[in-house]
C-alpha cells in the first residue's frame, strides 16, 4: 500500500499526522482493493484542492460532498469540471447565482481553478467515488480527514469564508467558529433546491465585502474564457 497521504507542503504540519491513524490505513486499504473498478478522479487528483490552495492562502471554502462519478468529469476540485466537459447542473445555478449577485456573466466552461489559485478552497467531504456510483465511498474514512481539514482551518486561521450549501455542508461545518469567521449557509445549488434559497443568497458578494472588511484581497469571481488560460494548469 502507498504512503496515504501525499500533502503538499503547507497543509503537512496540520494534517499528516492523520496518516498515522487506524481509519486512514483502513481507507487506502479499502481503495487498494478497488483496483477492478474505476476510480475517479485520478490517485494524483485525490488531493488537487490542496495542491491548488495552500493553508495560509485559504480564504473561502466551498464545501461539497462527492466527487462527480462520470467519466472525464472529477478533477479533485468541489462543483469543478475540467475544460471541454459539459457544466453539471448544479455549477450551473452556481453562474447564474453569480450573475444576479455580482452582474457575472455565466462563464462558458466549468473550471473553477482561477478560484483555487486566488484562495478558494473547492473541498469535496469524500475525496472518491466509483464511476456511476455516487457515495460509493462514503463512511470509509474520508470524511473524517475533511473533518481534521475544516477543524486545522478553523482553529490556525482567522477572518474564513465558509459557504455551507444544503444540510450535508451544514451539519459538517458544525465546528465552525462563528465569531472568527463568517459561516454563510444555503440550500444546496442542486436544480432540486437551489429555487428554494440558493438562488438569491447573495454569498459571493457577501464573501467579498467580509474579506475586504477584514484587509484581505476579495476574489474576483469572474472566470476567464478558455482562449485566455495561458499560463494556467487546468488538468
């Protein structure tokens, strides 16, 4: 079995000691066993959310649950898919929350790296799934490393934007500091839901306004287009 956790650099002091523990020896396991059946997304994907967003950079976390379980979709970043694969239905309420909340209009592509790289960490609570089979592996140990993850976040960094969409996201942000950070919390943007609240919540431009009131540089959300991704690592 290889070494489980692989981090970089600077989520290493607050999270390898998780490598130790029962559960994840248990969990990688579980996923060297799986070898008949794909996995998405990619072992070198498995922890792209932390390659693309160090710890100290952190600013906002959109918290989501399962990877997406189809083909060429899952790239390791939460509600993200890489260029030429068709948006999801739930990024696509994510656009068109943006538009009515900051004027932005939908981008035509579905990946959200330029949101990683500016300090938004896109954390999926299960980091796996198996093709065609949502929640495949959930209950297996990954949501308690997420856990550790929000907890190191929410205990070593000050003045976080925390975007807790649907029930799931709420009942794992549970431990959240309320009086350090700004807990911003919806229905889930899923076609299901997203009408009943989502659509209207006004949290990117209230992400923005907390972090500027808090002299921190606020995310520009507007994603570019594909012909302009010149310098970019969008694998």
């Amino acid at each position: 079995m290889q070494s489980a956790l692989q981090l970089p650099h600077s989520w290493a002091g607050y999270l390898a000691g998780e490598s130790d523990q029962p559960y994840m020896r248990e969990l990688f396991a579980f996923l060297d066993s799986r070898k008949d059946v794909n996995i998405y997304p990619a072992r070198d994907a498995w922890f792209a959310a932390f390659e693309q967003t160090a710890f100290a950079d952190v600013k906002v976390v959109i918290l989501g649950q399962d990877p997406y379980h189809g083909p060429g979709q899952a790239h390791g970043l939460s509600f993200s898919v890489p260029f030429g694969e068709k948006i999801p239905p739930s990024l696509r309420n994510i656009y068109k929350e943006l538009q009515g909340d900051l004027g932005i209009e939908p981008a035509a592509h579905g990946c959200l790296t330029e949101w990683a790289k500016q300090g938004v960490l896109l954390l999926n609570a299960t980091l796996t799934v198996e093709e065609k089979n949502a929640g495949a592996h959930q209950k297996r140990g990954w949501e308690t490393f997420t856990d550790a993850t929000i907890a190191a976040l929410n205990e070593h960094r000050q003045g976080l934007v925390f975007m807790l969409w649907g029930k799931y996201a709420q009942d794992k942000g549970a431990c959240i500091d309320e009086n350090r950070h700004l807990v911003l919390r919806s229905v889930h943007p899923s076609p299901l839901s997203a009408h009943r609240g989502f659509l209207g919540c006004g949290h990117f431009s209230r992400a923005n306004a907390w972090l500027e009131a808090h002299h921190q540089t606020p995310i520009n959300w507007r994603l570019s287009e594909v012909d302009k991704q010149q310098g970019f690592d969008f694998s």
